[in-house]
C-alpha cells in the first residue's frame, strides 16, 4: 500500500476543506487549533495503472499550515510531520510520499534524528520525498512546453527560483546535461550554497530574482517559500514561461498578461482516472487524473515494489536515478501536465 502525507495551503484553505468534508469542529478554528490537531487518514485511493496492474493507498493529513512556519511555531510543524509520518507506519503504509512542506520540514529541522514516536520506532526506509519525479517532470514540462511555445532551448535563458534546493538542483543538473539551453540563471538567498550549485555545474550567473526575471525566456519556480511573491508581468519577456512547481505557489498573483505562459509545474496527468477525492480539494484541474509528481512517485514505488526511500536528503538527485523514475512514470501511464490555451 503506498501514502501520501499532504498539507492544505493556508489557514483560510484548510477551513473551507473542513467545512466542505464534514468537519464542522475544525472549520471555524484558529491556528492554535491546528496546531494541536492530530494527523488523519481522510482518502482511500485506488490507482490502475496503463499495463493493468491495480493498487491501493491512503492520503494522511498532516494539518501542518505554511503559516506555522511564518509565526515561528516551529514546534507543531515539527511535531505535524512526525506525527503523520507515525500515523503512515502504524496504518501499515509501506511507502509514502511527504508532499509539499513536510519533506522540506525534515531536512530543515533535521527530524532524522527523531526515530522514536511514543512506542513507535521510524522506519524512514517507508518514505520518500517524491523530489526525483518532481524535478523529472519539471525538466520534461520545459522541454515540452517550451516547444509548444516556439522557444528554442538553444537560444533561450532560463531562470530557476530555488536553484539551490532538492529539486532545483536536480533541475539545473538535468537542464545543464541534457539540454543546450543557451544561460542559466541561478537565484536563491544563500550566496554559498549558489556558488557550490554554480561550480558543480560549471556555470550559470548568480542573479537577484528581480534582475533575473526580465532576462528569462522561462522561469522555473522551485523555492520554498510559504507564500507566494508578487510579481510585474510587464517586466517580463514575451513570450514568457513562467513553470510553478512551489506548494503553495510561488507566484502570489494570478498573471494574465500577453505573450506571458503561467504552467503548473511538478504536475503530472495520468491516463487513466484515480479513484479519490484529493485533488479535488486542492483545486486541481481535472481531479481525476492530474496530481503532484512527488505523490505519483509513491505511486510508482507500489507499483514497482520498490520499498525504499527513493528521493532522500538534499541535493543527491542524479540523473540516473530521474532517468529510472522517468521510465516507470511513462510505463504506468503518467505524462508532464503541458500548456492548454
Ligand atoms: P528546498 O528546501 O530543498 O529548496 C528550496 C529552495 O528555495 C532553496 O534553493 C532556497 O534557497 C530557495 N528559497 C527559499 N526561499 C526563497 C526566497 N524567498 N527567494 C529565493 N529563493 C528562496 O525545497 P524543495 O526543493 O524540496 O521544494 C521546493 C518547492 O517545491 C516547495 O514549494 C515545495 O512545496 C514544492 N514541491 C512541489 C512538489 C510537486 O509535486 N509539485 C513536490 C515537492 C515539493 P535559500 O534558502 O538560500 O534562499
């Protein structure tokens, strides 16, 4: 049985969706109420895949919000994700994927060093961050997208927001090897982790977002930040795509502008329809069938048996291992969520 352990986008968010799932106790509740919710199973998911093989799984809410980390409630976002990971294990979940937040808060707060929930002992072999699947699919929705739009990756500039981090990196690796795109564009706060990023690959400017961003042809969105930057369409280029793979989103407001492409970044479709109610209440698209690559990697895990935390730790993403995740996700019948005007 595979798992996914997910979070709702705000305090606002998570009230609507208690509402709407028929938990009035929760839905007029502040922060510290959420604070002290406990983790809960609230999906059971039935995934078929396109070579016919059949699988189950469950979708734990952490009831972690981006706002503990904004009020520096670091405690109960540490506390939420170590909770859900227990309340995986105990369900017998044999591998989960943390979406969103949680893996970030791992890595963070070093939550590796916590192994011992009540009488419970972690078992982190049974999780897998789904960032290898995520930075995958990213890189084939530039690809792909980029085509869609007449731009040529060899004459083109790309920009990655959070270059440094577990997926951008992965990213920048994938898109320095296997591209021939023309500049890479490398933005995140920590000038030393930017600099090992750009001596790792051998290039790349280290820019200020907003220096940057007039200067892409595309921009790849993958920094951590819990809630989104507000940013002037008008000093962009044209055309423009703009791939936001950030939960929440990166970009705070909704962007129509001409000539300028916002795409949702890190999402796969799949084939066939999935039995839940989920994605539903993240307002994805078509429900049904699209979803966060980092949970279509737990997915993919059941459906390989591949009990193992495939996507572990920051920055190990390698190509190889984005090459084997690639496979199974066309195998099983997932494809890169592409451009639809
Ligand atoms: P990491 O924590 O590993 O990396 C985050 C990166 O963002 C770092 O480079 C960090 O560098 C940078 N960053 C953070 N804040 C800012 C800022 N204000 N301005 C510029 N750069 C910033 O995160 P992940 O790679 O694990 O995740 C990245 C995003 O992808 C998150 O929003 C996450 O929720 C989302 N995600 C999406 C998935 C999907 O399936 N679509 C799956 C998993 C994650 P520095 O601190 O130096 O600024």
């Amino acid at each position: 049985m595979f798992g996914l352990i997910g979070h709702l986008t705000s305090l606002e968010h998570a009230q609507s969706v208690a509402r709407e799932l028929g938990y009035p106790e929760y839905a007029d509740q502040g922060l510290d109420f959420w604070c002290s919710a406990p983790p809960q199973i609230v999906d059971t998911i039935k995934v078929k895949s396109i070579t016919g093989q059949e699988i189950e799984g469950r979708y734990v809410e952490s009831c972690f919000l981006p706002e503990m980390l904004a009020t520096r409630r670091i405690k109960a976002a540490t506390r939420k994700i170590i909770n859900a990971m227990a309340h995986a294990q105990k369900n017998g979940i044999d591998i989960t994927a943390l979406g969103g937040f949680s893996s970030i808060i791992f890595e963070n707060f070093k939550l590796e060093q916590i192994r011992q929930v009540r009488n419970l002992t972690l078992d982190f072999k049974r999780f897998t961050t789904g960032n290898t699947h995520t930075a995958y699919i990213i890189c084939r929705q530039v690809e792909e997208a980029s085509k869609q739009l007449g731009i040529n990756l060899s004459d083109a500039t790309i920009a990655v927001c959070g270059a440094t981090g577990d997926i951008g990196s992965g990213v920048c690796r994938w898109l320095n090897a296997r591209t021939d795109v023309k500049d890479l564009l490398l933005i995140a706060r920590n000038q030393e982790r930017l600099t090992g990023l750009q001596e790792e690959l051998g290039r790349g400017k280290i820019l200020p977002l907003e220096e940057a961003l007039p200067l892409a042809d595309i921009v790849v969105w993958v920094a951590s930040m819990p809630k989104g930057v507000e940013i002037d369409p008008a000093s962009l280029k044209q055309p423009c795509l703009l791939i936001d793979g950030g939960y929440p989103k990166n970009m705070g407001n909704q962007l129509q502008y001409p000539g300028v492409f916002v795409l949702n970044g890190g999402i796969v479709e799949h084939a066939l329809d999935i039995d839940w109610k989920i994605m539903d209440i993240v307002n994805m698209e078509a429900p049904a069938r699209q979803l966060f690559a980092c949970f279509a990697e737990s997915m993919l895990l059941e459906f390989e048996k591949l009990y193992t935390n495939f996507s572990w730790g920051r920055n190990q993403i390698t190509l190889d291992k984005m090459d084997l995740i690639g496979q199974v996700s066309q195998k099983h019948g997932f494809t890169p969520l592409l451009l639809s005007y």
